[in-house]
C-alpha cells in the first residue's frame, strides 16, 4: 500500500509514509472487509459511512504540512483511522463525530490501540471543539458546502484547513485554506467524493 498506492502517486512526506505504514488499518474496517483494508479504495463502516482510500487519507494529512508540535481538530471521526494517522505524527488530536455509536466505537478502538494522545467526542463539529482551541490544523473528512466559520474561529494565525468543499453529490472539491491576518488563502488539491458533512451546517 505504502509503496505502490502512496510513493507511487506522488506521496512523499516522510511522516506521512511512516505513519501511514503504522497504523493497522484492518483494525479500522468491518471484518468482512479485512481482506480489503490495504486496497486503495474506501470501504463501507456502519450507520452507513466510509473509511476513505488510504491515497486520500494520506494526500489529506500531507496538505495539512504538520508539525510535531501541532494540535489537530478533525471533524468526522467515523471509523477513527484518520485520528490514529494524524496520531502518529502531532502532539494531540481531538475528533468530533456526529453520530454516537461511531463515536464510541471509534474511540474505544483508538483506546485499545493505544492511542493516548486522541480525544474523541460525539457532537456536531460546525461548533468545533472550544475549550480545547486554538487549533494549527483543522482537518474535515465530509463534504461541506461552505466553511464553517466556527472552525476558522478556532484556527490559529498560520493554521491550516484541509476539507472537501461543495454541496454536489458526486464530486467536490479538495482545498487548503491557510488562515492569514488579512484572510483566508485557498488552493485546490483535487477532485474528491465524500459523505456529506451533517448537522447545523445542513439548516
């Protein structure tokens, strides 16, 4: 996976690599797919979610540009593969997943694999995560159709903000935005597919 579906596609963030190559994400999949979890496409969970392909998990945590010393907000926890792959590099993650059972599950998961530095809460995160703000990364794993303005609030001068933005169901787009004093900068990344983001933002 890491060498033909990563490497080979243009990943080059060592960190990355190295943490893609860590975490088991069988441990992340139903059973009936663990003969699946290393392929390059995203997978059913319950409460009919995914886990995403692992080219997009690792396309989405090298655009963040994290550091060591980084405390990261996700938005969609869902399976909790993502958080262990942004555990592996950053100091603290702090996951908010909107529908319950996922949430326990997936920190339950991510306690057994003994990922202490993860904090995961069921609630909906257009609100983000305030007591545990500011953030230097914000990462959204569901589509929006506009940036939560809650969440740039919590984002730190310098921070950066990896989402896939638009309202259409086949297609959106994968952005960057980089929170400068005067704004926000935004670059496209590529076209992705993703479960639409739930709750407030959808009123």
């Amino acid at each position: 996976m890491v060498e033909v579906d990563l490497k080979g596609r243009g990943i080059s963030d060592s960190a990355v690599l190295d943490a893609m190559g860590r975490v088991p994400r069988h441990e992340f999949v139903d059973i009936q797919y663990r003969e699946l979890a290393y392929a390059d496409h995203a997978l059913p969970i319950e409460e009919n979610q995914t886990i995403s392909q692992p080219y997009i998990v690792a396309l989405m945590t090298q655009s963040a540009h994290l550091l060591a010393g980084d405390r990261v907000l996700e938005i969609g926890t869902g399976s909790g593969y993502q958080a262990a792959v942004l555990a592996e590099i950053v100091k603290e993650v702090y996951s908010i997943e909107i529908v319950e059972a996922l949430a326990e599950q997936a920190a339950l998961k991510l306690r057994q694999l003994g990922y202490d530095n993860v904090k995961v809460r069921h609630g909906d995160g257009y609100q983000g995560w305030q007591g545990a703000a500011p953030f230097d990364v914000i990462l959204i794993t569901a589509a929006a159709p506009e940036i939560p303005q809650p969440l740039i609030d919590q984002l730190k001068v310098g921070g950066r903000i990896v989402m896939p933005l638009g309202d259409h169901r086949m297609y959106q787009d994968l952005i960057l935005l980089t929170k400068e004093k005067s704004g926000l900068k935004r670059e496209f990344i590529t076209g992705v597919v993703f479960v639409p983001m739930t709750g407030e933002i959808r009123k």
